[in-house]
C-alpha cells in the first residue's frame, strides 16, 4: 500500500522539479510583498512599499508609482497585492512635486513574470 502511494508522489515531485528547470527566476524582482496607496492620480497610484511584514503590519521601504489597473478602483490606504507568478519590477523614475513644492524622484514599479524560461534548458 505505501508503495503505491509512493510512485504518484515521486512523479509529481519529477514534474515540479522539471518546471523548475525550465524556468529561471526574474533577476529584476525587488522584495516588495504589498503596496499601500497613500494618493490617487488619473492613471497612477502613489504607494508606500512593503519588504516585508512581521505580525501583519508592513515594513515600509519606499513610496513607488504604480500604473492603475482597468476596473479597479483606489483609495488611500488601500493594499495592492502583487499577483500570483509576478513580481514588482523597477521600470524607470517619476519626479513630482509635493504640496510644499519640494522635489520627489521615486521608482516607477510593474508587475512582471517571476520566472522566465530558462535559455540554458534543452529537453
């Protein structure tokens, strides 16, 4: 009986690990887990990033520009979770200025493949 449920087990531990070689993680991935929006622009949000959390309240990194997604509606304070299989990638910088004037640059972020197909793999 172990035996038999050993086999499936086995096979499916080969497909995973055959993905896994096929594919390479996305070099450009940066640690963020979470944005949380602090200001909403026509096409854009400014959020504050999140690296890492520690009883569910975020360690806050930096304040990043994301593109707004069709069909979504913002607010401050709102969590924009990365989706699942992407990760947050710098594309370039923003400069804007403050209520006060004061001149800002910050990263422009886009979600991307976490893991890309492997050049290096041959089947």
């Amino acid at each position: 009986m172990k035996k038999a449920l050993l086999l499936p087990l086995l096979l499916c531990a080969c497909s995973q690990f055959d993905v896994l070689r096929e594919t390479i993680k996305n070099e450009n991935c940066q640690d963020y887990v979470a944005f949380e929006v602090y200001q909403v622009g026509s096409d854009y949000v400014l959020a504050k990033a999140c690296d890492n959390t520690l009883f569910g309240k975020c360690h806050y990194t930096t304040t990043v520009k994301l593109a707004k997604e069709a069909g979504e509606t913002y607010f401050d304070s709102k969590m924009v979770e990365i989706p699942a299989g992407k990760c947050a990638v710098h594309s370039g910088i923003y400069e804007y200025k403050t209520g006060l004037g004061e001149k800002r640059t910050i990263p422009v972020v886009k979600f991307e493949e976490s893991r890309l197909p492997n050049p290096d793999y041959i089947k």
